[in-house]
C-alpha cells in the first residue's frame, strides 16, 4: 500500500504543499495590494473593508490586507466563478474567524486547487519517460509555486481562478487522452474546470469557445453514443455560457473598457487625434481626452458625463476597434511591441506585497522563493520579436508531432498542446482591444500562465527526446 503513494506525483504535491505553506502562511504576510479591483468581488459576496477610516494611500496599491469584514451580500453582482470559491472561503472562514474574514482561508482552497493540478498533470504524463516526468514535476515547482504566483492566492484579483483552471483543464485533458477508455468523471471534471476558467473573467470568454472545440474532438475517444451525446452536450453548453457571459458583462464595466481602449489606447499618442476620432465616427470635441484613462482624475470632461453616453458609447464598440487596427496594421504592432516589453512581468511592481503593520515601505515587494519571476523579468527578452519568435518554433515542433502521430491518440494529446498557445495568443491580444495600454502588465497575467506552461512543455518535450534517443542507441549496440 505505501508503495502506491511513492511516486513522482505524491512527492511533487508535497513538495509543493511545503512552499505553499512557507510563502502564504508563515510570518511576514504575503498577498498582493488593491488597487480597486477587489470591489466587485466584495460587494457581490458580502465582504468590505476591515478599517472603514484608513485612507486611500493606505487601503489601494501600497499595502496588503489578511482581514476584511463581513458584510450583506449583493450590494452589487459581478458575473464570475470566482465568486463561487470565494463564498466557500467566506463560509469556512466564518465558522472558524467569524470576527473577520482571513484572507488566507481563500489562498488556502487556490493552494488546494494548484496541488491538485500538479498531481492531475503530472499522473496524465508520467508514462511515456519517469526522467520527462520528474523534470515536469520540477518545472511545476520551479514556475508555478513562485510567489509571483502564489502571492495573487492571498487577495481577491481574479488571477489565481484562471492560473489554477487552466492547469486542470489542460491536465484533465491530457488524462482524457491518455485513458484507454476515457471515464465521463474525468469528461465532467474536464469540463468543469474550464467552465471556471472561461467564467472567471470576461476577457476569458473567447477561451471557452476554444476549449468547447477541443471538448467536440473528445467525442472521438469512444465510440458509444452515451458518451458522444454527453461530449457534445457539455462542448454546446459552454459555447453558449461564453457568449452569454460577455453578453449579461456589467454595462459599466464594458464602458470602462471602452473608454480605455479607444482614449487610452488607440488615442494615446496618436499622431492625429482628429483623424482617428473621425474614423471611429466620433466628435473631435473628444480629442480633449485623448492619453486619459477613465480613473483619472481632472479630465476636461468627466468620464461619467452624461454627455459622453451619446458621444461616445451609443457610438463605438469594440468591434469597431477591431476593425480599426486591421486597418492600421501598424498601430497594432506598436501597441503590440508595448505589451511585449511588460509581458515578462508575472506581478504588477507597483502593488505592494506587505501589510503595513510589517513597517515596509509602500508598494514593496516579497522576494521570497522568486527565482523564476525574477529571472523572467530581468533576462528573458521582453520584445514581440521574441515572442514571436517562440510561437513559431512552438508550433512548428507541434506541427511536427502532429503529422508524425496522425493515426494514435496522441494527436488529441497534441491539440491540447497547441490550444495552450492559442490561449496565449488570446490573453495577449484581448487587453489591448480591451482595455488598451491600462494597466497592461496585470491584464497580462493569463499570458503569463500560458507562456509559462509553453515553455514547461518544451522542457519536458526536449528531456523526452534525449531519454529515448539514449534508449534508441543502446538497443541498438545491444543488438549489434
């Protein structure tokens, strides 16, 4: 029996359990600072601010926070999964805290969650080479158990909903592949585990209709019409929840966006404001707000102003956008080459890590177990050039090793693979014509994930092929 529980899986949990305990709940506190964000996640569940006289440089950006208080629920509704992990949270941490909520009973259930990835991808890959497995189990601990990572678990961004989810939907997929005869448990849980994913943000939305793609290929994995009729129903149904997620999306929420992207975007240094306006078949009196963002404060025209509504979001939306950077190719490289050069950032610098009770300096960071986000940040080359770069090598070795296992399952196994960077390539692509230059290294983090994961697979990949090219020439002299 023991020896059913010492595998590579198990001592990865492990040690994974042991970081996540040392980086989140050992002394000093590490979280990661509001920067008003955690609003609508607080209202919809019924939380609020512990010290209701603490002041705006103390509550946003600079410091953390590990209590809150409770509050009725539903002062207002944001749309998102997350809000179904952070009421079990609420709920536990009300039996055991009821004084205040602990922060740190919700990176407590994302801890949970990422252990469970970890096993869930490392068991689904384990058997072609225990060296390739071993090596994932390391990548695993190495990238996503960084507190660049980890810290975003003590905090009530969206960002560890969709860190945690795409590693179990890829490793519930993966399995899938893997099973001579694929179980409709793992066809739920596969299927679960992107419906938090696509549902923990809007922006996450078109991933759903990519994962629901994937999920039709599914069908193929078993010939009986149970399963087909279940694969298909599940695969339709998350269609439909993308595009009714974007659609039921808060109308304040989609006018932020829009004001971003076209004044903070498109408008920002633009070599001619009047010209753009014109083309978006808006008024040139809005010129005026050309660089702003819709928080800030002072503009010449507020960006609530009831004048606005006519001006400006009765008449432009997001498609528009779109079709003006596929008009103006250029501008969208430019905006591009932006996001490149803050793509390498797993954690935004200017949110703070510590409470002010630990007596730091706002907006300082926790260095802790960060060997990887640092070295990302500081040596990988920020440049879409890059980027564009390892995509094309990416999928030219996918490509590859598709064409080569046509005819075996595996090529199920390959699309999962390739979905990943079709992620990527959304979670770049969607801040830009969705919130613009805004806060772009945050908006980034889904990238992040996906690239991370990228880049552990070609690890993984190149480990697999060195194994068998050793194994290859040793049958070979044995048999000479």
């Amino acid at each position: 029996m023991m020896r059913k529980w010492l595998n590579i899986e198990t001592f990865a949990v492990l040690a994974g359990l042991c970081m996540i305990v040392y980086i989140l709940f050992a002394k000093p506190f590490v979280g990661v600072a509001d920067n008003g964000d955690f609003l609508r996640i607080m209202n919809s569940i019924g939380l609020n601010y512990y010290d209701g006289a603490e002041s705006y440089e103390d509550r946003f950006f600079g410091f953390a926070h590990q209590y809150f208080a409770y509050d009725s629920f539903f002062r207002g509704f944001y749309p998102s999964s997350q809000l179904l992990i952070v009421a079990a949270a609420r709920l536990i941490g009300s039996l055991f805290h009821p004084a205040a909520f602990d922060i740190r009973m919700l990176g407590a259930l994302y801890g949970l969650l990422l252990l469970a990835a970890t096993w869930v991808l490392i068991r689904a890959n384990k058997y072609g080479s225990r060296v390739a497995a071993v090596v994932l189990a390391l990548c695993l601990l190495l990238v996503f158990y960084d507190i660049g990572y980890l810290a975003y678990f003590n905090s009530l961004f969206g960002e560890p909903v969709s860190l945690v989810f795409m590693l179990l939907s890829i490793g519930f997929g993966l399995w899938l592949a893997h099973q001579e005869r694929p179980s409709k448990k793992v066809l739920w849980l596969f299927f679960i585990a992107v419906f938090f994913l696509t549902t923990s943000k809007i922006q996450n939305a078109p991933v759903g209709i990519a994962f629901a793609l994937i999920g039709l290929r599914f069908m193929k994995l078993r010939d009986d019409f149970s399963w087909r009729r279940l694969t298909m129903w599940l695969s339709v149904s998350l269609c439909a929840i993308s595009v009714i997620l974007y659609a039921v999306a808060p109308k304040d929420l989609k006018h932020i966006n829009l004001y971003q992207t076209v004044f903070y975007g498109i408008l920002n240094g633009s070599p001619d404001v009047n010209g753009d306006l014109k083309e978006l078949g808006l008024p040139e009196r809005l010129s005026v707000l050309a660089g702003t963002n819709y928080f800030q404060p002072g503009t010449a025209i507020k960006q609530d102003d009831p004048s606005l509504q006519a001006d400006f979001y009765d008449r432009v939306s997001h498609k528009d956008v779109l079709f003006f950077y596929l008009k103006h190719p250029s501008r969208l490289i430019s905006i591009m080459e932006y996001a490149a050069e803050n793509g390498m950032s797993i954690r935004p610098s200017y949110l703070g890590s510590y409470t002010k009770s630990e007596n730091k300096p706002a907006g300082a960071l926790n260095y802790t177990y960060s060997a990887w986000s640092q070295f990302k940040s500081k040596y990988m080359p920020g440049s879409l050039l890059f980027i564009v770069l390892f995509y094309v090598v990416y999928y030219l070795i996918a490509i590859i090793e598709y064409i080569r296992y046509w005819d075996t399952p595996s090529r199920i196994r390959n699309e999962l693979l390739m979905l990943i960077g079709l992620v990527g390539l959304f979670s770049f692509l969607i801040p830009i014509l969705g919130d613009g230059q805004a806060d772009i290294g945050k908006h980034l983090f889904m990238f992040n994930v996906c690239f991370d994961m990228m880049l552990a697979v070609s690890v993984v990949w190149l480990v697999y092929q060195i194994v068998n090219l050793r194994v290859f020439r040793r049958r070979n002299r044995y048999y000479y």
